[in-house]
C-alpha cells in the first residue's frame, strides 16, 4: 500500500463482531454501516412482538384522549376510549380510520347522515370530510384509530377535549 492509501484509510479492530471471539480489521466506513445494521436489528427487530389490545384498553382511563400502541409507514396506532359526543371537527389533509373493539360508535356527518360502526367494523372518514364520533347514549366504546402522525386530534377545532400530546402506552 502506497502512503497515500494509508492516509485515506482507517482501520478500526473490533474484537467481537457479530459474536465471533475473532479479531478482525475493518474500515472505518464499513465498521459504520456494520454499527448502523446492528443498531437497526437491535431498535427493530428485537422489539417485534404481539400487542395485546384488550390489555392496552385497561390501562386507558380518560375518555376521548388517544394513547400510541404502534407506528409504522408515517402512521400511529391509537387507542380511545368513548364515552357521549365528541366535538365536530375535520381533518384537511389526513383519511382517519376508525375501528371498533366494544360498544357501538355512531358518526355524524354535516349533511346529516350518521353510520353506525359496531365491534369488528371499521369506517374511514376521507379527509376535509366534517365528522363528529359519538357513543349510543351512555355507552362506552373501545375504539382504535389509525392515522398519519401529523392529524391533529380535532383538527383546527381547539376545545376543553382536544389532546395536545399523545402518549404511548
């Protein structure tokens, strides 16, 4: 190797790669990529497991106030419990995605129609369409939102229901 070549390269020796108890001499730009696989396989793939929504529900108290369960391609996975009416709210730029575990939720529209959305259904409410979710009268209603990470628990409306942080649990 010419002086030149020894400059430009750095060598690093990593005494435990990929559980060996070999040592071995890498580049530093690929002793990078090899620490940004290890740290994908660590931060993605150890923590693939089955989410338990039932148990996620009972760990919910406060009606109306979305909790993360789970993300993936730019959207959340969230639980709410419901419980009466909700406020009248649209979403400009973002399809919601309601899905109901217990009880049954109905959803008003402007024009004055309203759906009724039982445990195992599901309805997508296309964005800039006005909604408001409410439960039958005084039931409870286990219900699971998928959505971009971007929508706004009311949207644009601000009122004493709209969450201003989500939380995971």
């Amino acid at each position: 190797m010419s002086q030149i070549d020894l400059h430009e390269m750095k060598f690093l020796i990593h005494e435990t790669f990929l559980r060996s108890t070999q040592c071995i001499i890498l580049p530093i730009s690929q002793y990078m990529i090899l620490l940004k696989a290890i740290s994908f396989k660590s931060k993605y793939m150890t923590d693939i497991k089955a989410i338990n929504i039932m148990e996620k529900f009972s760990l919910l108290e406060a009606q109306w106030t979305p909790h993360i369960i789970a993300e993936l391609n730019g959207q959340y996975v969230k639980l709410c419990k419901l419980k009466d009416e909700f406020v009248w709210h649209s979403h400009e730029d973002e399809d919601e995605l309601f899905m109901v575990f217990k009880g049954t939720l109905i959803m008003d529209f402007r024009d004055g129609r309203s759906v009724e959305i039982n445990p195992g259904e599901i309805l997508v409410v296309p964005k800039g369409v006005e909604h408001r979710p409410r439960s039958l009268e005084g039931e409870m209603v286990f219900n699971l939102l998928f959505e971009p990470k971007e929508t706004k628990h009311t949207g644009e409306i601000e009122s004493e229901l709209t969450a201003k942080e989500l939380n995971w649990i």
